[in-house]
C-alpha cells in the first residue's frame, strides 16, 4: 500500500482558497487514506465475490466505456483490461459513461447502474441497467432500449447506485442533474439537484411506483449535491453519502446525511468527513460498504486525472469517522 505522503505535494497552491472559504466546514481528519490504483478511475464503487475478492467499477477512462479493477484484500488494486459495457442500448451516446455501481442479486447475477449520455439530449446523461452474468467483470448488457431514469427537462439524471435493505426490498438512488452536468455551466444559480429514491423489484430492474426525493442541495453546498450513495449500520441507521461542489472544485467533498426511516428525512452531518488538504484534491464519489470500507476519488499526478483512493470509516459513532 502506497503512503500518501509521498503524494503530499500535489494541490499546495490551490490550498488557501479552501480555508478561505467560510462555508468550509471540515471534521477533524483522522484514519489512514491510501492510495489504491495510480490511473484515471473516477467515481469508483464496489462489490465483493462470491469468492471473498473485491471488483471495482469506474467512470469511463483508459479506453474503457466502464472500467474494472479487482482486489483480493481491498488494499492492493489491479486495473482489468476488460471493458465491462461492450454493449450500447439505443439511447445512449458512445462517450461519457459515468459512475457505475454493481450490486450481486439472490439469484447470483450482476446488475450495473450507470449514467450515460442521451442521444439528442444536449450533452445530458440518464441512468441505465446492464445485466451480467455470475461474473463481476461483465459482460453487462443493456437490459432497456430506454434508460431506466431520465428526466431530461430537468437536466437528466445521473449517478445511480443500488441498496438492499435487510428485508431483501431493493432501491436505486441517483442525482437529478440541474445544474446541467457542468456544474453551474451558464445554468440558473441555485437550481435544485435532488437526490432521488427509486424502489426496485428483486430483479434490481423494474421499477415499482415513483421515485421520492430524499436530499437536495443547500447554499454550503455550492451548485449542486450528487453521487449518492446509501448503505446501513448494523443499528438500523441510514447513511447516505453523497459529494457536494462541483467535481473540479478543491471543495468537492464527502459528506453524508442519516435517517432513521429509508425514505427520510435525512439529516445532514454539516461538515466534509473527506476532503481537499495537504494529501487529497478534490475528492469524491464515494462508496461505502455497510463494514465501513470507502472507496472514492481525488485529483492526483499534479491534478490530471482522478485516481482511486481507499479508506475504512467508524460507521458506528455518533459523527462518523476514518478509521
Ligand atoms: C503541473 O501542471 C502545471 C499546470 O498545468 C504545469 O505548468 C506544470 O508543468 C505541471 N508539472 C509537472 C511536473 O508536470
């Protein structure tokens, strides 16, 4: 495992902006964050095996529609040559697939989320499915030959990621994208971004009834909220994840709300549990396992791309923590 200290140069001069802002509200960063792959992997989430390993899952890059990485002990990473989207559904556009996340269903099969671009739709993204196999590294095939979540005269909707409660009952969370995808990008200041909860069936598939907003963006958060993510404790807590700022803002972060019912209200912690300093740019796009394990991404190599980062968190404390 790479130390980040030797990583600590990247940023410094970007810094003072951070602090100077008085809507920065960081907690008191404890726990080891490290390294986990050195390439282009943003947006990262996970699954584990059957066979006790680890898959990761990232945002186009490296030739890759949806990229792989596969780890055995989730601190050493491998980047896969497997490109796990090889198959387009015909709404989507061939560039720009964001932030995948794959569940493992009952019956043994992988089911990815991801956004992708609308044909026609002025560069705006919508959720769809692929299906797998018993293989985590895919192939995923589109399931629709429409998107699963697409509220384009909204701004689209990006960022899915599945959660199955307790009882078995499934959900997908995602971003609606007001702020246009860009950030404020010539769009309205203030425009609302809500976090979006969708009931599944077990198929992880098919929708049932309507989505119900859970989190939107408040003005400590800059344009926008995005990249939920929702995992529970093992005392009963909801936690959802989530970035706010845009993504290539140094206060681009990771923050988190709880609840104590699914469907909220969701409270928010108010401050950044990861964010920039003198070993992180810009993180962000975290996924978190109900055992506390967090991947997520930061700008890195002198701010040209996002690699992946791994931590471990305290779920179990009152304001939770790196451990
Ligand atoms: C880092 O990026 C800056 C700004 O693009 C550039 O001027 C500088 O040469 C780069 N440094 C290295 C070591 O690549």
């Amino acid at each position: 495992m790479l130390s980040l200290s030797r990583f600590a140069v990247l940023g410094l001069s970007l810094i003072p902006a951070v602090f100077s802002s008085p809507l920065y509200r960081p907690s008191k960063r404890g726990g080891t964050i490290a390294l986990a792959l050195n390439t282009d992997f943003p947006d990262p989430a996970f699954v584990q095996h059957t066979d006790g390993s680890w898959y990761a899952f990232g945002t186009n890059s490296n030739g890759k529609r949806i990229q792989v990485a596969h780890s055995t002990d989730f601190e050493s990473w491998t980047l896969l040559q497997d490109e796990a989207l090889p198959t387009l559904s015909g709404w989507e556009t061939e560039v720009n697939h964001w932030a995948p996340d794959v569940i493992r269903r009952s019956d043994g099969k992988y089911v990815m989320y991801y956004s992708a671009e609308y044909q026609g739709g002025n560069g705006h993204h919508c959720i769809g499915i692929a299906l797998g196999g018993d293989n985590p590294v895919g192939p995923y095939i589109p399931v629709s030959n429409s998107p699963f979540a697409c509220p384009l005269d909204q701004g689209g909707a990006i960022d899915a990621a599945g959660f199955e409660d307790e009882d078995g009952s499934r959900y997908v969370v995602y971003k609606v994208d007001g702020n246009g995808g860009d950030c404020v990008n010539g769009g309205t200041p203030g425009t609302s971004t809500p976090i979006m909860l969708q009931p599944v069936q077990e198929d992880g598939i098919t929708s049932v009834g309507n989505p119900t907003k859970i989190l939107d963006r408040d003005e400590s958060e800059g344009p926008l909220v995005e990249a939920p993510y929702l995992t529970k404790t093992s005392d009963g807590k909801y936690v959802l994840f989530y970035s706010s700022h845009c993504f290539n803002d140094p206060n681009y972060d990771v923050r988190y709300a709880t609840a104590s019912s699914i469907t909220g209200p969701y409270t928010k912690a108010g401050f950044s549990l990861v964010y920039t300093d003198d070993k992180l740019y810009g993180p962000g796009g975290a996924t978190v396992d109900a055992e506390g394990r967090m991947l997520f991404h930061g700008w890195c190599n002198n701010n040209s791309m996002r690699c992946m980062y791994a931590a471990n968190l305290d779920l179990g404390d009152e304001r939770i923590a790196l451990a």
